[in-house]
C-alpha cells in the first residue's frame, strides 16, 4: 500500500483546514438495529433525531457558533433534511432542501446560491457526501448518525477546503454523536489491506466506547484531538 498523504501532511502543506467542531448532542444509539450492510436502520435513525426539539437546537447553535456561514447539513431522511431547512427558514435564514429525487437543473441552481451566499443553509440527504466541491462552504452539521468512517470522514471533509475568503477554521456541529463514535476527522489513521478494518494510531478496531483520539468537554461542549491542550 502507498499512502500518498496524511491528514498532518494536508494540513501542514495548507491543502486541508483543520476544523472546530462542536458536539451538543449525541443520540442514545444503543437500541438501533442495523442492516444487513451494518449501517443503522434507516427508520428508527430518523425517528431518534427528526424531533423538533432536536432540530431548534441545531438552529439555535448554528446561529451561536456558525451564524452568517455557507453551511452544509446532512440529514438522516428526506423529511429530516426538510425539517431542518424548514426550521432555518423561520428562523429568518436562507435555507434550502435537495435529495435524490431533485432535478438536476434545479439542483444546480441551489448549489450556486450556496456558493455565492444567497443560500446560507443547504440540508440534503444522501446528495452531497462525494463528488461535491464548495470551498466557501464553512460549517458541516452532522444530524445523521452513521455505522461508517468512511461516509463520516465524506461528510466532514466538505467543509475542509482552504477558503478563499477566510482561512478560519471550519466549524463541525456535530448533533449525530459521530465525532466520539468514530475519532477525530483529520486524524492520521493506520490503513491496512489485510481485512477491511480501519485502525486510529494507538487504537483497537471497532473501538467505540474508548475515544483516544477526542477530548471533549462537557462546560463548552467542544471535542479537541487528545494530544491538543484544552482550550474552553
């Protein structure tokens, strides 16, 4: 195996930001079943975080943290991602929903309002993980809860990309509990090709009570790499 970069090499050279992220809430996934693929049940994952309380607050905190931001939310069902845009909406932000079943022209037409900023808040389900670049988009809410580092690192790698405005740190909300399921987002991990685990430096497969690489601290409810002094 050829390991072309690291996360510390991306970073280091400027071609990845390390991000902020925030983790207000994590969703009690003990009871979930999962599939037969091993991702959780699509249904019961969208009845635990599809609640209206839930989703105010994700609200709430985005205008705390990330107000002002392009922002890119990931949701766990078509009527969550609408939800979400819903709630922004009558919070007074631009807000936009796009899922799978968006036609192509009007898709493209959301995503340039994303870009240039008349769009502040696009939701989407299972659309804008892979193959979608915005560099301008600064904020990544994660409302939904995944078995997959792969999709989880998808995900938060959206809003990762050196801005041309600003080279603040991206912020990551992370309502889904994937942050200390899964590690930190740019941490250097040990790839191997001998099964199809994927290993953290100093950690065990399949580790999900232990989370070596986070920090996180209850007052300010922000996750730092563990190896990085706490700063509230």
């Amino acid at each position: 195996m050829v390991i072309a970069a690291t996360y510390s090499d991306l970073i280091g050279r400027g071609s990845i930001l390390e991000p902020r992220v925030c983790c207000p809430y994590k969703p009690d996934l003990a009871r979930v079943k999962l599939s037969k693929s091993g991702e959780y049940d699509e249904d019961q994952i969208a009845a635990l975080v599809d609640r209206p309380q839930t989703i105010a607050d994700v609200v709430a905190r985005w205008k705390e943290l990330g107000g002002g931001q392009r922002t890119v939310a990931f949701a766990a069902s078509v009527e969550h991602s609408q939800h979400i845009a819903t709630a922004f909406l009558e919070a007074g932000i631009p807000a936009e929903h796009l899922d799978g079943t968006t036609d192509p022209d009007i898709r493209r037409d959301m995503l340039k309002r994303l870009e240039n900023g008349t769009t502040l808040v696009l939701a989407n389900y299972g659309v804008l993980t892979e193959g979608w670049d915005c560099p301008e988009c600064a904020v990544c809410i994660l409302a939904r809860p995944t078995t997959s580092l792969a999709l989880y690192m998808q995900m938060v790698g959206r809003v990762l990309r050196p801005k041309t405005l600003s080279q603040a740190a991206p912020l990551v909300l992370d309502f889904a509990g994937s942050v200390l399921r899964h590690g930190w987002p740019t941490a250097d991990r040990e790839w191997t090709l001998a099964d199809r685990e994927i290993k953290r430096k100093g950690a065990g497969a399949g580790d999900e009570e232990e989370e070596p690489s986070v920090a996180f601290c209850p007052a300010c409810l922000f996750a730092r790499p563990s190896s990085m002094a706490h700063e509230p």
